[in-house]
C-alpha cells in the first residue's frame, strides 16, 4: 500500500491570518513596513522592520493617543486614521526612518478608504513612501468636515502633533 504525502501549510495560512506571498513581495524591497490595522474602536498605525529573529516595531502611533492630544471624535474614522499616521510619521522622523513600504495586511484595497487615510497622514509628516495619489480620501472626510464631533477638534490635534514634535 502507497503512502501518501501530506502537505501541511502554516497556521496562519490555514487560519487566513497572513498571506506569506505577499509579505515576502514587502521583505523583498528591504524597507520597513508601514502597518495599518484597524480594530472596532481604534486604529494602529505601526512602522515595522523585519529581524531574523522576528519583527521588530520602531514606531507605534494609536487613536487613543489622540485623547490625550485633544482629539474628542470617535477612534476608528477617516478623520482619526490620518491624525494616527500623522502622528505615527512625526514619530518616525524624530527616530530617523525616512521612508517605508505600505503594508495594509489582508484589509481589501478600497479607494478613500481608512488605511489610505492613515498613509495620507505619514506622508504629510515627510515620510516617504510609494502610493498612488487617486487612492486618498478627499480633503473633506480627512479634516472630518462630515461629522459633529471632531470636525472641531482636528485642526488643534493636527496642531499640537506637528508643532509639539517638529
């Protein structure tokens, strides 16, 4: 009687929790990860570079860090996802990253969506990283122009991130 062979993938593979062809494609290019992950209420912004070892995070922003900046809106929008890669960007300039490759995970690419919200915002800090310009959300869902809360609060936010860490 034949044996057979059975090939057995990763964990994460078989949970659906990384997809390894495209995160080798994003070790490739040698630069750390900008990372987007958005949970119910928040929003993580991370850069991430990749260790033998394993990973390693430079820089981590979150919106409950934007409470403490002023920020009265809620945690997981357009408007607060751009104030988190801002923030994320600022902190990163101070630690010397200058440029990283986005790596928005499994989350499907959807223009003017969350994760391009917060790309917008790392790159308005002066980091740099490769994008297309068409997949930003407009000017006016950023700066929360469509809300009640917040809409107040985004300039001061905004300020204090750029003026306190410059």
């Amino acid at each position: 009687m034949a044996s057979r062979r059975i090939l057995v993938l990763y964990n994460r593979k078989r949970a659906g929790k990384t997809d390894y062809k495209k995160r080798l494609t994003l070790l490739k290019s040698k630069k750390p990860r900008l990372v987007v992950r958005k949970s119910l209420k928040n929003i993580t912004v991370q850069i991430i570079d990749y260790k033998d070892k394993g990973d390693l995070v430079m820089v981590n922003a979150t919106s409950k860090e934007l409470i403490k900046l002023g920020w009265k809106g809620y945690g997981r929008n357009v408007t607060s996802a751009y104030l988190v890669g801002l923030l994320c960007g600022v902190k990163a300039k101070e630690k010397g990253i200058k440029q990283a490759v986005l790596d928005s995970g499994l989350y499907i690419s959807t223009k003017g969506s969350i994760i391009y919200a917060a790309l917008k915002g790392a790159l308005d800090s002066g980091l740099n990283v490769p994008h297309g310009e068409e997949l930003f959300p407009t000017e006016e869902r950023i700066k929360g122009t469509h809300l009640k809360k917040g809409a107040d609060s985004f300039e001061k936010v905004k300020a204090s991130i750029l003026g306190g860490k410059k």
